[in-house]
C-alpha cells in the first residue's frame, strides 16, 4: 500500500509540474541510507538538502528506517552529488537501491 501511494504521488507531482506520464521514464528512483537521521529535525534537514541539488525532484526521507527514497533526472545529477550533499548537511550517505 505504502509504494501504491508513492507511485501515486510521484505520479502526481509530475502532471502537477507540466510533465505526463513519459516524464516518469525520465526520472530514476535510488534508496541512500543515512544511519544518523534520529530526530525529527534530520529528515528535513536531509531533504532540504537533496532537493537543492539540480535534478533531484522528489525526496522522502524516512526516519524510522533511517532511509531517503529520491527521484532524480539521471542526466542532470548522480549519486555522488547526493551524497556530497547530505554528508555536507551533516550526514553521510550511501547508495543501498537503485
């Protein structure tokens, strides 16, 4: 159920911007783990950070798991930007999904 609403949502968000249904082909989804989120604070601490990467469109950081779910446009930006960005926010990231 949790996934359905995420596709939904990301789905969503794209006709909210202008795209359609072809522009979800052009974003890629990746899981980065960030073992020190552990207060309410860091999610959004993280995501703030992430979204001011070019390219990156949707991030959902998750606490309890410790995890940042992010789509992307893969020809604008990479892993290594997101994780630079999170470890210069004050916490290290790393790649556990694509």
């Amino acid at each position: 159920m949790r996934m359905i609403k995420k596709i939904s949502t990301i789905f969503c968000m794209m006709l909210l911007v202008g795209g359609s249904a072809v522009a979800l082909e052009k974003l890629k989804m990746v899981s980065l783990a960030v073992p020190t989120m552990n207060c309410a604070m860091c999610p959004i601490t993280v995501s703030k950070s992430l979204m001011n990467v070019p390219g990156v469109q949707i991030v959902d950081a998750q606490l309890e798991e410790g995890i940042v779910q992010v789509s992307f446009n893969d020809k604008v930006t990479g892993i290594d930007a997101m994780t630079y960005a999170t470890k210069m926010a004050g916490y290290p990231s790393y790649l556990i999904k694509e």
